[in-house]
C-alpha cells in the first residue's frame, strides 16, 4: 500500500535494499523479463519473486498481495472523487501526487541505470536513447526498435565475458 499508484520504485527498494531478496542486478533482470511479457510489470514481478521462493502458490500469494489492497483503495476513491473532483483542493493534490509519481520512477531509474553504468559500454546505449528521444523526438516505440540491438549486444557481451 505504501507505493500506491507508482510501486516499482517501492518494491525495488524493499526487494533489493531492504529484505536483499534479489541483487539489483537480478532485480534489472527480472524486471527486463517482465516488461517484455503482457500485463502490468508489477503484477508480472510479484509473479516472479513469488514463484523463485514458494513455486505457484507463491505466486498467487504474490498476485494477491500486490492487487488487494490497491484494487480496494481505488474503489474508495473513486467513490470520494465522484462526489469532490469539483474543489480546487483536490484538483491540487491530484496535480502533486503526479509529481511525487515521477520522481518516484526517475529515482528507480537513475538507481537501476547506476549498477548498469559498471559496464562502460551501456553508457553508449544511454547515450543513444537519450539522444533519439530527446534530440530527434522519436516516440518510444521507435527508441525501443532502435535501442534494443545496441543493448542486446552489450549484454550478451557483458554474460560472456563474465
């Protein structure tokens, strides 16, 4: 409940920093896997974590775990905001929420982008995206098309030298 409306960032930092259930760099690649996959990236981890450590149960607990309390949340203010998205206040508090939501997800960027950075080579690939996306305006579709052999070859170079 705690990352509410942007949870990666939380779930990192419990995964990985707190309970070190996973390195980051297990966290990156299972995180990787789970945005190739259909369905909303979190729901796709909890599935993963909880199947490394207790098979299908642990997976279904994990699902359930992630979606209860959130899905309940969502519902009661959804009721609330039908009956108050008129006031000025709550159109305010929508607006820095919004905010808080994207520094959440830029710091777990800059923190997953840290632990890449070890491997020099991935600075060219950062370099590239940040120039096709914020240079050339491409949309993400095409940075992704673009980016993904560059990236690939790097880490199957990273792997193989390891």
């Amino acid at each position: 409940m705690s990352g509410f409306g942007g949870v990666l960032p939380w779930a990192r930092r419990t995964i990985v920093e707190q309970e070190k259930w996973l390195s980051s760099e297990e966290f990156s690649s299972m995180l990787g896997i789970c945005q190739i996959v259909p369905g909303p990236n979190i729901v796709n981890l909890a599935v993963c974590v909880g199947s490394r450590f207790c098979g299908i149960p642990g997976a279904i607990a994990g699902v359930f775990g992630i979606l209860t309390g959130p899905v309940t949340l969502v519902l009661i203010l959804a009721m609330l905001y039908e009956h108050f998205s008129y006031l000025p206040i709550v159109q305010g508090m929508l607006r820095g929420i919004s905010a808080v939501g994207v520094g959440l997800i830029a710091s777990t960027g800059f923190k997953m982008m840290r632990t890449e950075l070890n491997y020099p080579p991935m600075l060219i690939v950062v370099i590239f995206i940040l120039l096709a996306a914020c240079y050339f305006h491409l949309g993400l579709g095409w940075v992704v098309l673009l980016a993904s052999p560059l990236a690939l070859y790097f880490a199957w170079r990273k792997v193989n030298k390891t």
